[in-house]
C-alpha cells in the first residue's frame, strides 16, 4: 500500500491553507470543466465562510501520478487547538505554510510544535511570495530558527523549500523564476512525504474525528494504523479507561475527492470513515474482535476560559426563537461535547444555568453563533478564565500576545498592554511597521482588541496564544465607563435620544423596541445612570410640531457577539436571539440592582 500519502497542512490564521487546497483539487482535475466551484471549496459553513477562517478540519482525497494523497485542512486559529492536535494524528507529514512577508507567527509556532512532537516530516510552503516588501529568504532563515528552538531533529530540520503564490497557482524551488502550477509542491510530496508505516499485528485503529448523518447517525473517521477492515466485521470498541464493548461494522467509507465513496475493505495506512458503531468517543480504539489492543489515547489540551449559559428570561423571549427552554440548551450543549474536545460543561445549582469551559473567546463565541443561526435563544454571562491552585499558590493562564502595528503608534498600544499587566518581551521593527511581543495574562486580553483598533485606527493586527500557567499578576482595571440603562419599557424616541446624547454613547437605534433593565448605552462618566428614552414631547398649541429644529442623532454603535461578551461587566448578560443581539443587567429591577450592591 505505499501509493497512500497522507499530509495534513499548517499555518497560521489567513496564511493561505484553505486557497491552497482549492488549488490542489483543481490540479487533479477534480472538476468537471464546466462546474462552477467557487473559493475557499472547503470552508462550507456559512461561519467559516463569513469570517474568512476555517473552524472544521476538513478530509479531502486526490489522485496525483497514480499515488492517493489524502489531505487534511486545519484551522489556524490556537482557539480551535483541540482541533488541530488529533487530526495531525493521522498524517504522516505536514505542509507548513508561512506568509513570505510576515514570516512566522504566534499559531506557526503552535501548530509546528504538535506537528514536530508527532515525529512528522515538515515541507516549508513559503506562500505570497508576490507581495510587496516580501522577504522569502529571511522567511525561510526563520523558519529554521524556530524549527531549531522548538527542538526538531536534524532529519526535520533538513526541510525541503518551494515558494510560490497558492492565489495565483504557481510553486517553484526558486521564488524568482515562476512555474506555471502547483506541480513542483506535490512532486515534492511524493518524493518526501513518508508512505504510510504498516506494523504487523491485528487490526488498530484510533477514532480521531466524528461526523455525524441524520440518516446513519455518528460516524467514526481515524487512520487504521495496523490489520484491515471489512464490511460486517466484529470489532472491539476500547475506551479512553480501558473498557471494552463489542461491535459491529455496518459501512465502510473511503475519502474521495470532496465526499466519501463506499468499500467493502480497507487496508492499514488508509484514513477512513465507520458507519455502525455505538457509543465511541474521540480518542478510543477500534481493535481486534479476538486479541484487542489499545492504541494511546489523545491529550487535549486544557480549557482556559469558562462563560456563564442561562435560558433568556427577558421581556422579549421567546420571539424570535425556536428553542428556548433549558432542556434545549442542555441537549444542544451535550451534542457539541461530542465531537468539540476541547470544551467542558459544568452544571450549577440552578437547573437552568450552565458554565461552559473553552480554549478562548472565539472558540466559544463560535458555538454561541452557531445556536443563534439554529434558532436558540440565550443569555450569555461575562467570560471568566480559570485560576487554578497549584501548590497552595494562585496560578492564572498567561498568554504570548504578538501585536503588528504602524510605528508611530507602538507608543500607546505598550502602555495599554502594561496596563493590562503585560510585560514586554521584544521588539523588532518591519517595514514601517513594529511587531512588539509580550507575556500577558489571558484576563488582560480580554476586550484588548477593541481598545487597540481604537488607539491605532484600525491598523493593528494582534495574535496571541496560551503559553502556560504562572503566578496570579493582580487585578487589572475594567472598563472605567457606566452603562446608560433604560428606565422603561417601549420604543426609543429620536426626541429622548436627541436630548440625552451628551450623557454617552447610544448602542440602540430610534424607535427600536427596548426594555427596562436593558442596557441602551455606555455612560460618558463612571456610574451607571438610568434614563428614559421612550418619553416623547409635549406639544402644546402655542408650538407647532414641527417648528423646532432636526434632531441630529449619532449613529448607534453596534457590537458584532465577541466584542459584546468583552464589553459587558460582571453584573450584565449578553442576550442572544436568531436575529439580535442586546446587553441588559442580570437584575432587571432597579431597586432590585441596588439591593445587591447594598
């Protein structure tokens, strides 16, 4: 069975993994000649697609010189970790893309970790190579360097090099003189991707990613590492502690181009998908009927975050929504558990609250969008990350936070993060611009985005990813502004707006329907204030009603689910319904409010 190469590919977030793969598909000739593919062909969620990132990884096979070459997409972002560790089990080798102008970054180094700790052979891809100010050669000095810090081998560190541009289908061994497609890349697959390894013995196979069908249910997909497989075949089914349940294979499915072709065999080496099996787990065995052996399981990595889920109880539940109940919720939160490994869920006193543990904001905000858009209504409480006690000291997550910014600027966004408790690691300048790195704690990063556009005009790029455990740093301050509440229930009149501007910022538009408790706006001082935006103006017979002057409002400011959750404080939910979303106190009641603080 060597004509199966099995790669998975790596980069950091918008490096060009997903334009990469599109252009492989079409190279194989994947496409009939008058199909209409599209971009981005593997990026199919309608998330995935408006964000511009891929959340999933994706199986694609193609067939190139008579050899498989089965490819697994990653997503780039270190939120979705969990996701990029178990796929890389399945590879034997991994494309490492890194952008030709902006070199390695934060999630290059994540990725690249797990991929040399697997013992994986890495192909450097140095894509972009016709961007302005490119500098593919220091690109690739980099790369080496950071190969070199993270501990490779010396059969890893001598990597095979091709540069090109994935957008414009062109790779080469040289970045001056350009190829007409991407062949030089997957010759280079075929020459240095290892076949896969096939060990003696009876039949293993990890289950490393689900998929689930409607009509079949779950779906097992994993590479058979040793033995094969057969259609009706016994099997035994070994769990993460060590229990054994029997089973049975009802289909086996084989990658083939975009979908999945059934087959009554598969041989070891092969990635494949099975249908039939109860109750597996990501990170269990498929093995032996007679003789079962287990194969080491998957570690994931550790959740770093946790939110407050609670069903909607606000004036206004229950209208946009389908699913609003907390039985809903929970079912709907127990099904991700299944296939998102890296998120934990927790249930509290209350039997309609629930804390939800994940990898970061976006990794949860992920899944909050995901609900809204399948018709689920919720309140979201503000993001907590988790300290843990080690040693009888307390101990916060720190993170290694990368920010690129125009260098007249730098100034502000250093005293921003210093204030955030970050601590200035280096320095580097490119270009105009300056790439500046700290060591900040996950609690600073928080809401750390907005302020850093704001500051530098949207000009600053910021990446960051967890580094490890150390000592708590203390409090860092929130955000100093109260919030403009609103006082009753009704529409916001442009008249009330008009003439309570002064007081802040408005985040609700003119005769938008609003309740009271709900959060209207952000205070230009630091209380929190209440107001009445629904009252409308007397008019008497002295004053026509239209004699006075136009009322000329602000446009509101609206927040897109990520910025909210790190807008709100400590005492404010994020209420989240299939079309809108709105900030309000936990306590709707004023006087409700102030006993608590009381």
């Amino acid at each position: 069975m060597s004509s199966i190469k099995n790669i998975a590919i790596i980069a950091h977030v918008d490096h060009g993994k997903t334009t990469l793969v599109d252009k492989i598909l079409h190279h194989c000739n994947l496409f009939r000649s008058n199909e209409s593919t599209g971009e981005l062909i593997l990026d199919n969620n309608d998330l995935e697609r408006e964000r511009g990132i891929t959340i999933l990884s994706k199986n694609v096979a193609v067939e190139y010189k008579g050899i498989k070459i089965n490819i697994i997409d990653t997503p780039g972002h270190a939120d979705f970790g969990g996701e990029v560790e178990r796929v890389l089990n399945m590879a034997d080798g991994v494309l490492l893309l890194v952008d030709a102008f902006e070199g390695p970054m934060p999630q290059t180094r994540f990725v690249l970790k797990k991929a040399l700790d697997l013992k994986l052979k890495p192909i450097v891809v140095v894509n972009k190579v016709d961007k302005e100010n490119c500098t593919p050669e220091e690109v690739h000095e980099a790369v080496f360097d950071l190969m070199f810090d993270l501990g490779a081998e010396e059969w890893q560190l001598d990597f095979p090099t091709v540069y090109g541009s994935a957008k414009n289908n062109w790779m080469s061994e040289d970045w001056k003189t350009q190829t007409d497609s991407i062949e030089p890349l997957l010759d280079m697959v075929l020459e240095y991707v290892p076949s896969p390894e096939i060990k003696e013995g009876n039949t293993q196979m990890l289950i490393t990613s689900l998929d689930f069908s409607s009509f079949t249910g779950r779906i097992a997909i994993g590479r058979l590492q040793r033995g094969h497989l057969g259609t009706a075949m016994k099997v035994n089914l070994i769990k993460r502690d060590g229990a054994r349940v029997p089973s049975k294979i009802k289909e086996l499915h084989l990658f083939d181009g975009l979908g999945r072709k059934k087959v009554d065999r598969v041989e070891a080496g092969d990635l494949c998908a099975i249908i039939g099996l109860d109750g597996f787990e990501i990170g269990d065995t498929i093995a032996d009927f007679e003789a079962p052996e287990a194969l080491p399981t998957i570690a994931i990595d550790e959740p770093t975050m946790s939110m407050l889920f609670t069903i909607n109880d606000s004036p206004f539940f229950g209208k946009e929504g389908k699913f609003v109940t907390s039985r809903h919720i929970r079912e709907r939160l127990e099904r991700e558990l299944e296939k998102n490994l890296a998120m934990r869920l927790e249930t509290t006193d209350s039997a309609d609250k629930f804390i939800v543990y994940g990898r970061g904001v976006l990794h949860l905000s992920v899944l909050i969008e995901t609900m809204r858009r399948e018709g689920y209504e919720l309140q979201i409480g503000q993001p907590q990350v988790i300290i843990k006690e080690i040693d009888g000291k307390k101990m916060e997550p720190i993170e290694e936070l990368t920010i690129d910014l125009p260098e007249d600027v730098s100034g502000r966004a250093i005293e921003m993060v210093t204030q955030r408790k970050g601590e200035m690691l280096s320095m580097n300048p490119k270009g105009s611009r300056m790439v500046c790195e700290f060591k900040i704690p996950s609690r600073g990063i928080i809401g750390l985005r907005n302020q850093l556009l704001t500051a530098t005009a949207g000009e600053a790029i910021m990446n960051h990813r967890f580094l490890e455990y150390s000592l708590y740093r203390g409090e860092i301050a929130g955000r100093i502004n109260g919030s403009l509440i609103s006082m009753e229930k009704g529409s916001a009149i442009p008249y009330s707006l008009d003439k309570l501007q002064e007081r802040g910022k408005f985040f609700v538009a003119p005769n938008e329907e609003i309740y009271t408790g709900q959060v209207i706006g952000e205070n230009s001082r630091q209380d929190d204030l209440v107001v009445n935006v629904t009252k409308t103006k007397k008019l008497s017979n002295v004053r026509a009603a239209g004699s006075d002057d136009k009322v000329k409002l602000a446009p509101p400011i609206k927040f897109s689910l990520e910025e909210a959750l790190e807008y709100i404080q400590k005492d404010e939910y994020v209420e989240v319904t299939p079309s809108s979303l709105r900030l309000r106190k936990v306590f709707l009641d004023e006087n409700e409010r102030k006993r608590q603080k009381g």
